[in-house]
C-alpha cells in the first residue's frame, strides 16, 4: 500500500465548469470528517464536493459521496482512482462550480476521474511497509561512525550517560544488515533492542 505525507491539489476547468481536487493525509474517521467540514467550510459556494477516502493497513475503510451529482458519477469514480493506485490513509475531495453547461454521464465520470488522477499523479507516494523501533547502546567512540548508518529522519530519541543509547526507526528488512555493521564497527561491543514494530510510510525505501 502507499500513501501521502501532505497535501495535493489540481485545479482544472472543463466546459465552464471548474473542478478542484484535494488530497490530505489522514489517520482515521475523525480527521476525514475534520478536513470535509473545513472543505465545505472553504468552498461553501460550490455546486458539489464529492469526495472518496481510503483508511487502514490494508485499505479495509472506505466511503464515498456524490454529493447530489447524479449516482455513480463521483464519489465512486474519484475512490477507483485511489484504489487504482493502491493508496490508502487518504482522503480525496473534488469541488465543482459548475459552469452553466451539463456534462452528462459520462462527461461527468471522465472530470472527477480525471481531476484525482491528475492530483496523484503530481503526489510523492510512499510506501508503507514493515518498520522497528530499535535501541542502540554503544561507547562513545563509536558515535560518528554508527550516526553515519542513519538519516536524520530516522533518529527518534538521544540518550547520554556512560554510554550512548539512541533511537531508531528502521525498514524492517534491514536489520539483519544493520545488525551487522554495527556488530562490526563496536567489535561486538554495543547492544541491539527492538523496541516496537509498526507500519509506517517511508520515502525510497532500500
């Protein structure tokens, strides 16, 4: 599965009618319901706000709505776009002002399918996939050369006392390897925790 970390969003106009859609990362019901209502808030002289969202590891949490456009012709089509791109923890809104000019069935399915394909396809997806939570307990020595192992990003805690204990979130494939070059760089010497296991989405996993 793969996900957002910000928001998107694409703007375009089709037969005098302008559509926008919005992409926000969400974590459950409560911020979908949250970000709808800013939505509708923001845009409440829109004709519709249809929208689709994704939630959980597996994508198991979904609804759609066409907000009164004729069934079938938005909430489902901007969900298919989502599913498509095997995305999930996501939330997808398409605003229309309609512009004076009917677009039928299938005009209709074509705008919003459009619309949400356009604002994925310009997101940054990242994958989830399998993460630890690990301690590492080492002399001071060793710092700079077991920092190097780990982006910024990775770093979750930092602890000083007689030894260095640290905090990292890593892929969960690459243990054994970091396992390893630690083992390697203290002689043996450092101790390895695994803390937690989660799923959590990461950019360019190895």
């Amino acid at each position: 599965m793969r996900t957002i970390d910000k928001p998107y969003f694409y703007k375009q106009t089709i037969n005098r009618s302008r559509f926008i859609c919005s992409l926000y990362p969400i974590n459950n019901l409560d911020e979908a319901n949250q970000i709808l209502a800013q939505t509708r808030k923001q845009y409440y002289d829109a004709t519709h706000n249809c929208y689709a969202y994704i939630l959980g590891d597996a994508g198991e949490v979904t609804k759609n709505s066409d907000d009164k456009e004729p069934a079938q012709t938005a909430g489902i089509v901007i969900y298919e776009v989502l599913k498509k791109h095997n995305l999930t923890n996501i939330l997808a809104i398409v605003t229309r002002y309609y512009g004076g000019i009917k677009l039928g069935a299938g005009g209709l399915i074509r705008a919003y399918s459009s619309s949400t394909s356009q604002a994925v396809n310009q997101a940054e997806l990242l994958e989830i996939i399998p993460c630890l939570v690990i301690e590492i307990t080492y002399d001071y020595v060793y710092s700079n050369a077991i920092s190097a192992l780990f982006t910024p990003e990775q770093e979750l805690e930092k602890n000083f006392a007689d030894q260095i204990s640290f905090k990292y979130l890593i892929p969960a494939h690459e243990k054994d390897k970091i396992i390893e070059k630690i083992t390697s760089i203290t002689k043996n010497t450092a101790t390895f925790k695994i803390l937690q296991e989660i799923t959590k989405p990461l950019k360019n996993p190895n």
